[in-house]
C-alpha cells in the first residue's frame, strides 16, 4: 500500500471544520480557562460531543463498536490518520482543551489494546451515548513512571464473590475526575487501572482493570496544580479495598509465563504515541502561524525561495521552525499509516513522539523569544502555548524513554539489555 502524502478528502473536509472550532470557540476561551483551573468547560464538551455525534461518531477512537471497520475493503483505511488530523486542529486550538474533548482517550485505547473481543464491546460503545463520557488510564505511581513495570498497586482475587480486590494509589491521570466522578452532565465513564495480579512475575503479572465511574473504595484524592494544559484535570487517585467484577480485568486472567500484561500496555502506547505528536504538532503550529501574523504586521514577509544568505535572521529561524514541523508532522503520518495499515509501529510510533517533542518545545520557545516582551506577556496566548508544549515531551514516556525504545528496536535489544 503506498502511502499518500495528499490528505484525503475526509480528512481536508475534517480540517476546515475543527479550525472554525478552534477559531471560534477554544481560543476565544483559552485564557480563562487556563486562569481558572479546575474549572470544567461544559459548554465546549456539550458541543463537542454532539458535533462529533452529528459527524458520525462521538469520539476519537477507532473501532468503538469493537468492529472493524466497513469501510476496509472499498478504500485504505484512515481511521488513526484522521484522528490524528483532528487531534492536531483541536490542539491548534488549545492543547489543554484537546484533553476535555469527551471520549475514551488512553482508557479506551487501553482497552482496544489489551480487552478481549466481549470486552471491547462492552466497554467501547458507551461512548456514542447520549451524554459525553470519558474514560481515563491509569499506570504512573510515585517511584513507578518512567520503569511502569515497578507499579506496587495491587490486585487479588476474591476467591468466594469472584471479584477482584485492588488496593493503591495511581498519580497525573489525565481526565481521571471527568472519567470517574458521577458529574449529572456526564455519562457513566471507567478508569483503567494498572495493577500486578502477581508481583513475583515481574511484568507478566501487570494486569488492565476497568474499574467503572463512582466504585466505593475508589477516591480522587488530589487534582494536579500545573504549569500548562491547566484545564486538563490531572488527578490523583487512591484504591482501598476496591472490588471489580471479575471479567473486568482486560484479556486473559491467567499469569503465564510470558509478559502479555505489560505488552498490552506497550501495544496501547503504540497507538497513542503518534497521537500524542500529533497534539504537540497543533499547538507548535499555532504559535508559529501567530508568529508569522505578527511579523507580517510588522511589515515582515519571509521571503520563501531565496538563497539563505540573502535572508534576515528571523527569516532563517521561521524557515527552520517550519522545516521541523514539517518533518516532525510527516513522522506522525508514517506512524499513523502504519496503525491504519496494521503493520508494526512500535518504533515510528516512539520516533514521533521524540520528535514532536524536541520540535514542540524548540518552536514554542524560540516564538516567545522572537516576539521579545510581548511574547512572555499575557497579553498574547504564546508564552500559555509555551507552557502547554512542553508536556508533549513528558507524558506517555519522557524524550529519554522514547529515545530508549527506539534504540532497542533498531539494535534489538531487549527492555533488561538496555535500559
Ligand atoms: C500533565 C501530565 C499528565 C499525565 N497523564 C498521565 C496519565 O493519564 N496516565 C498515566 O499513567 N500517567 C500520566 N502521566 C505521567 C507521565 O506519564 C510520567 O510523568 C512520565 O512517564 C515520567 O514518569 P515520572 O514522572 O515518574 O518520571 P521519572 O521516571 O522519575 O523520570 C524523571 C526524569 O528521569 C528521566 N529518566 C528516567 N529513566 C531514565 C532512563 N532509563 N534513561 C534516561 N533518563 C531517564 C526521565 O526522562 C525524566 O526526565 C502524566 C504526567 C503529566 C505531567
């Protein structure tokens, strides 16, 4: 299948509407709600969810209804490639409001990686529900990021009610208050939580449980204060004495001798990570695109196609600024194309992520420089996207780990053999 590097035409249809959204109705918003954190917006979620239901579908996962899709066999498939492309016009718009759109996020992507044909049923479909409903995914812990294979949350079988016990505390789980709390305006959400079954079995007994919205014994404890994306709820969550019905924990309940558990989480990355990019790569074009507006104000073109010295300073660094953008967006497509056409990932996803971080925090940073005091000032959103940018860069593995992960797929090495 070759791949296109002329967007199809959903996805071009798709992009005009999303920056109308973005034009209209984030930016107009983004500095209230990035001044009043914690502060839900309702109305972008309302109307985000019926646009979204209008268009066909309530949320950005492929495969909700755990099918494939129909459309396979009349044209290729552009499932991951038209997430990603509203992921980056919704991030144009605001990066932090990117993560109030309702859905399953990495909650449902965890399940889609790692549940069982009945299970993706059950727990993928609620999401094209009348009311907008999020789910959340839970692995990091204090001492377990980075190495999540160190999680001390646990998990144990009640052998006499078949239900399982999970007692722990998870931290910085994006969306985890929307996902879990019974608010009236949401539907009935789920937080995927990442626990051992077995702690003696090292990753084999990492084990995925859903552990559905409002269950006694689980608190969220503490919503993040954050430097950006401030109005993503980032929440702190605390299990004690947890009981989950039993055919919750996602794929088969059995420890085998084989790291399946953390390989469902690995394979739930592979999906989110060029997403992840893809998000960066909005919020990094928004601000150069500002960029570029407030120097035309200036009288400042860039003269594209003139030999580089003939050109100012700043007319090299925006020429650079999108030659990365370029390069980092055409990483997520690969990856993406990839997803879409069932082929491995694993490295283009991590190589995306990599990229779209350096590329993210490098533009954002240089944009405030460029436009001098204005730009560390209120008065513009650029120094609020520089703040946002940056987490491109830490979640769902650090620039580090990421860098890891590419080197032992091209080297062959193993988690234990380079870390
Ligand atoms: C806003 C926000 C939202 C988040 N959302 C979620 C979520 O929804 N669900 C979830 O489970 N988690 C989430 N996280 C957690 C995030 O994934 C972790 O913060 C991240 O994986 C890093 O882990 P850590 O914080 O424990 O840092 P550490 O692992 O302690 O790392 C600290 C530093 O050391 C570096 N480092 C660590 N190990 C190595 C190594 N082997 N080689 C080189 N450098 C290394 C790291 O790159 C980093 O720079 C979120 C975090 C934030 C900030």
């Amino acid at each position: 299948m070759p791949i296109e590097f002329e967007a199809p035409k959903p996805i071009t249809q798709m992009q005009f509407m999303l920056k109308t959204v973005a034009d209209e109705m984030m930016r107009p918003k983004s500095r209230y709600f990035d001044e009043h954190e914690h502060e839900i917006p309702w109305d972008y979620i309302e109307f985000m969810h019926m646009a979204m239901k209008a268009a066909g579908g309530s949320s950005l996962a492929p495969h909700e209804n755990g099918k494939k899709s129909e459309q396979k066999e009349k044209r290729p498939p552009i499932g991951y490639q038209m997430i990603a492309a509203q992921i980056e016009a919704i991030s144009y718009g605001d990066l932090g409001m990117y993560h109030c759109l309702p859905g399953g996020g990495l909650g449902a992507a965890a399940v889609h990686a790692a549940g069982t044909p009945e299970q993706k049923a059950k727990f993928l479909a609620r999401f094209n529900g009348e009311k907008p409903t999020f789910a959340a995914m839970c692995i990091t812990e204090a001492g377990a990021g980075s190495d999540n294979s160190a999680i001390r949350t646990r998990a144990m079988l009640d052998e006499q009610t078949n239900e399982w016990v999970i007692n722990g505390e998870k931290i910085f789980v994006t969306g985890g208050d929307k996902s879990f709390t019974e608010y009236k305006k949401l539907g009935k959400g789920y937080i995927v939580i990442w626990a051992t079954i077995d702690p003696s079995a090292g990753r084999a007994g990492m084990r995925a449980f859903v552990v559905e919205g409002g269950t006694p014994g689980v608190k969220i404890v503490k919503l993040e204060h954050k430097m950006g994306i401030r109005v993503s709820d980032t929440a702190a969550i605390s299990l004690v004495d947890a009981r989950i019905p039993f055919d919750h924990m996602l794929g088969s309940p059995t420890v085998e001798k084989s790291t399946r558990g953390f390989k469902g989480a690995m394979a739930t990355f592979d999906a989110t990570r060029p997403l992840v990019a893809a998000s960066g790569v909005g919020v990094a074009r928004a601000t150069l695109e500002f960029l570029k507006e407030k120097l035309a104000e200036n009288g400042i073109q860039i003269r594209y196609g003139l030999p580089r010295q003939k050109l100012t300073s700043i007319e090299r660094e925006v020429i650079d600024m999108d030659i990365m953008l370029k390069s980092a967006w055409l990483m997520v497509l690969k990856a993406v194309w990839m997803a879409d056409n069932e082929k491995p990932n694993a490295l283009e996803a991590s190589m995306s992520k990599v990229k779209s971080g350096d590329v993210t925090t490098r533009i954002t940073q240089k944009v405030v420089e460029i436009l001098g005091p204005l730009g560390y000032s209120r008065e513009f959103l650029a120094e609020k996207w520089f703040r946002d940018a940056k987490i491109t860069d830490i979640y769902e593995g650090t620039g580090q780990i990421n860098r890891l992960v590419v080197a032992r797929q091209i080297l062959g090495y193993s988690g234990s053999e380079l870390r």
